[in-house]
C-alpha cells in the first residue's frame, strides 16, 4: 500500500469551552475564507493576513462537529496557536496543538475530499494517528508540479500579500464575507486588478535569483516571487496561465 502519510502537517483544535461561544463566529473575522464553506467534506485553504494583507500563517480548515480543524505546518502550529490566542482575548474558546489525528494525501483516493485548491492536486483527508512512512516527499513534488506554493519557505511571513501568492486562483480567499484581518487591501487590490507580482515555479536553469524564495536541488526547481511582465521562457500550468491572460493591459 502507497504510504499517504503527511508527517510534516500538524493539527490545531479550536472548540469552545461555553455554549454562548461559536468558533466559525471566532475565525470569520480573521481569516480570509469565509467558515460557512467549511464543510466536513470539504476543508478549505486559507491564510492569517497582516493589517496590510501579507500572509503570516496558510493552513486547511476541517468542520469536526461543533469544533474546527487547522492543518497547518507541523513546525508552525506553536506559532500559530501562539498568534490565534492573541486574538481570543477573554473569550471561552480553546485553541490547542492535537496529535490524535493525522494528515493524509493521495493523488488517487476517490471518496476522499478534494484538495480545495485544485482538482489535479488530488485528495486531503485526517486519520486517526499511526505509525508510517511520510508521503511528504512525494506530495511536494506532486504540488510543485502544479505551480502551487504553500508553507513559511515558499510564502514567506510577513513577506508576500496573499493575492500574490495566487489565493484567488486557488480558491483561499472570500470577497463576499465579511471584514478580516487585511481584508481592506486584499479586497483593494482585488477589485482594481493590481496584483503586480505572482509566486511561480521555474526550471531551476531559468531560476531568477533575485526573485526567489527557495530553490530545490532535488526537483530541479526554484519558487518565485516575480513581477508578472517577467514571468517569461518558461511553461507555466494551465491555470495561472489563464490568469494571467485575463489581467488588463
């Protein structure tokens, strides 16, 4: 059996600890994707935005019952609990790392939920924690050769705004919810189409070392922080392709 194991994922609870609490309630007025799409089939990609819009934290969104899941990096869930409970003030909702559950992918697992990102990325799903190998591995390469960028390495912190980091095309953001957390330049940004820049994956022999963000040997490629009139000689995947030719002149 193909390992589906992604050791490199860690998971956040945020439950509340007295009825009058409601978690979506807590989260849709700081994260960009609006909870009520949070579904137990369908986990959703969002992010943690500065005032100014740039990403701090992507992470997953999983419906447990009344409680809400976060996949997140395995080494930025301290970080990221850390940053959430800042934000909880006096309120009655918990906000703890698990590990009673395990972050599972596979590129062909019908019956599982989609990666929300992406059909061609294939499926995400949690498991009660086992042991096992990783598919960590093989999950990055997959991705990558999507074009799709996530995690502190490739997103950065406090680095890159998060329509740069092509969360429109990838479905992690909402502009019909409510205010969040950066809301105010996201939505800017969005509805005058100034997304000047974009996060790509290139041929690491076409690699910009100015622009990038972190290189892989390995895979023989390089991520990418581009002005979009130099995203130029080399292929990019079909949908950003596609965003790109929709931007106006």
């Amino acid at each position: 059996m193909t390992e589906t194991r992604l050791n490199q994922r860690g998971l956040i609870r945020i439950s509340a600890s007295d009825d009058k609490e409601d978690c979506r309630e807590f989260l849709q007025g700081l994260i960009t994707q609006d909870m009520q799409a949070v579904q137990p089939t369908t986990p959703q990609w969002a992010a943690l935005l500065t005032a100014q819009g740039k990403v701090l934290f992507d992470f997953f969104l999983w419906a447990d019952g009344e409680d809400i899941l976060i996949d997140c990096e395995q080494e930025q869930a301290e970080a990221l609990t850390k940053r959430l409970k800042l934000y909880r003030l006096r309120r009655k909702i918990a906000i703890e790392i698990i590990d009673d559950l395990t972050v599972h992918w596979s590129g062909d697992a019908s019956g599982k939920p989609a990666d929300p990102r992406l059909s061609a990325i294939g499926y995400r799903w949690l498991e009660e924690s086992q042991s096992g190998e990783s598919a960590d591995g093989t999950y990055k390469s997959h991705r990558l050769s999507l074009g799709v960028t996530e995690g502190l390495a490739e997103l950065g912190s406090d680095k890159i705004l998060w329509l740069e980091c092509n969360a429109t095309e990838l479905n992690g953001v909402s502009f019909s919810k409510g205010c969040y957390v950066g809301q105010e330049n996201t939505a800017r940004m969005n509805y005058r189409q100034k997304v000047n820049r974009r996060l790509v994956v290139a041929p690491l022999d076409q690699a910009d070392e100015k622009r990038q963000r972190v290189a892989y040997p390995d895979l023989g490629l390089s991520v990418e922080h581009r002005r979009v009139d130099d995203i130029t000689g080399f292929a990019l995947p079909d949908w950003l392709k596609a965003a790109l030719a929709d931007k106006p002149d």
